[in-house]
C-alpha cells in the first residue's frame, strides 16, 4: 500500500482508524482505503451515517458560536479528529479573532495534518493526548500554554465519549476536566445512541459491529446515561436533545428532514 505524503511516518496504515472514517463520512481526503472499507461496511447497516455526522458538525459550529455570544473565546476540543472546513478555531475566530482554540487528539493522522492546517496561527494548537487520562491533557504544555483555566473555557467533547467504553470510566474523566474549569465554562458533548436511529437495534447493531471488529467500540448510551454527563452543569435551553434541534438557526420541521439527522443527543452544559 502506498503511503501518501501528508501521512506521517510511523501509523499502520493498515489499519482503520475512527478519525479517518469520519473524515471519509464528511467528505474529506485524508483516509485511507481501509478507512473507506470500513466506512462503508459500516453504512452498508447504516446507510444515514454521513448524514449522522454532518447533523454532529452543523450542532458543533452553532455550540462554539454560542459560546462566543456568551463571551467565552478559549476552547479546549479533545476528540477533534481531522480538520475540516468549518473547524472550532475557522467558526470561534470568525466570531471573535481573539479566540484561543485547544485541539487534542490521539491518532497521529489528525495531529500532523492539524499541525499543518493551524501553522502560522498562534491562536490555535495542537496537543497528543487521550481523554481517558484527562490530567495529562490539562498539563501538556500547548494546552496550559495557551488556555488560562482561571477563565472560563468551551469544553467540547464531540462524537468522543461514545468510544470510550465503561470499563474506562468516562464519567470520572468529564469530572476530573470539569472540575479545572472556572465558574461559567462550558461542556458541549454529542454522543452516539441507538435512540432515535430509524432502524431497529438489531439492525444498527450491524454498524456497531463493525467498530468493535476494528477495535474501536462504540458505544452506544441512552439519554439518561448521557445526561449523567452534565453532572455538575445546569443545562442550557433547550437541553439535550437531537443534535437538529439544539437552538437551530432555521426552524426545523422534522418530517421534513432526513430521520437520521435526529439520531443520538448534543447537549451543552454551564458550570455553576
């Protein structure tokens, strides 16, 4: 398999990777054929994935402008995958040039072509990091270098919890960043759940398979587990519900949408 330019030296490239797949779903050009394979034998069980992704992002760029207006300009984005158009820093900066953006992820694809789409941008980073040891991420020093925890800061953890599975202890380590977040941060989660797909559970078990045949479990969690989440947060209107119907910037009129736009949750949380 020839390796492209833009992929670092060092990845198996042989080997599917979350990120890439989400890449593939938005369209975008950096992934692999194995990234592809399994995307699309994902979608061959559920065939509104791409759909399901672009409801993810068009929630995302809508939270981050929140924040914005809510005069919140530093952002700490875990999970942030591969950029693309319309990333945290592209919607918070257009907002306010002044906004501080926080990217960390754990596959090296993500972190080398972030560190070339950032370059020249002293307002946004890049930092390795996993969620699931969160303490490591608050001390490398592109984050503490950049984010003054003393200040409120945009926590978003999106499309990223519902790959880590119990066992790892999720909750505890939401409640570890939460508790370094100053008085009036903010905590944007979207998750995954078999609520609201418009399959039944066998059939989008399919799709789940795949991942877990990848070695990236997705997990799937209801609405109450993932409010459990927010612990700590008073929920901002309208609360946790399908990703389309978080503060739209247009009415939605669902029967008129695409079924799988409504599947899984968005959230975003205020800390007392």
């Amino acid at each position: 398999m020839e390796r492209p330019a833009w992929a670092p030296q060092g990845i198996d490239i042989s080997v599917p990777s979350v990120s890439r797949m989400y890449d593939f779903y938005l369209g975008g050009s950096h992934n692999f054929e194995v990234d592809r394979e399994a995307a699309r034998k994902a979608m061959e069980f559920m065939p509104g994935l791409p759909k399901i992704m672009q409801a993810n992002r068009a929630f995302m760029r809508r939270a981050v402008r929140h924040a914005v207006s809510e005069g919140i300009t530093q952002f700490l984005d875990i999970g942030s995958g591969i950029p693309t158009f319309g990333n945290v820093h592209e919607v918070a900066q257009a907002a306010d040039p002044e906004a501080r953006v926080a990217y960390v992820d754990h596959d090296s694809v993500a972190v080398a072509h972030s560190q070339a789409v950032l370059e020249g941008n002293d307002r946004a980073v890049i930092a390795t990091g996993d969620l699931r040891r969160p303490r490591e991420i608050l001390k490398s020093p592109e984050v503490s270098e950049l984010l003054d925890l003393e200040r409120p800061v945009a926590l978003l953890l999106v499309a990223v919890l519902h790959f880590i599975e119990d066992a790892d202890e999720p909750q505890a380590a939401v409640a570890e960043l939460s508790e370094s977040l100053a008085p009036g941060s903010l905590l944007v989660i979207t998750h995954a759940s078999y609520e609201g797909i418009p399959l039944t559970q066998e059939e989008a078990g399919g799709a789940v398979g795949v991942y877990r045949n990848i070695r990236n479990p997705l997990i799937m969690r209801s609405r109450d587990e993932v409010s459990r989440f927010f612990d700590g947060y008073e929920m901002v209107e309208p609360g946790l519900v399908a990703m389309p119907n978080w503060r739209p910037d247009t009415p939605v009129v669902q029967e008129q949408e695409d079924p799988y736009a409504f599947s899984g949750f968005g959230g975003v949380g205020r800390k007392a």
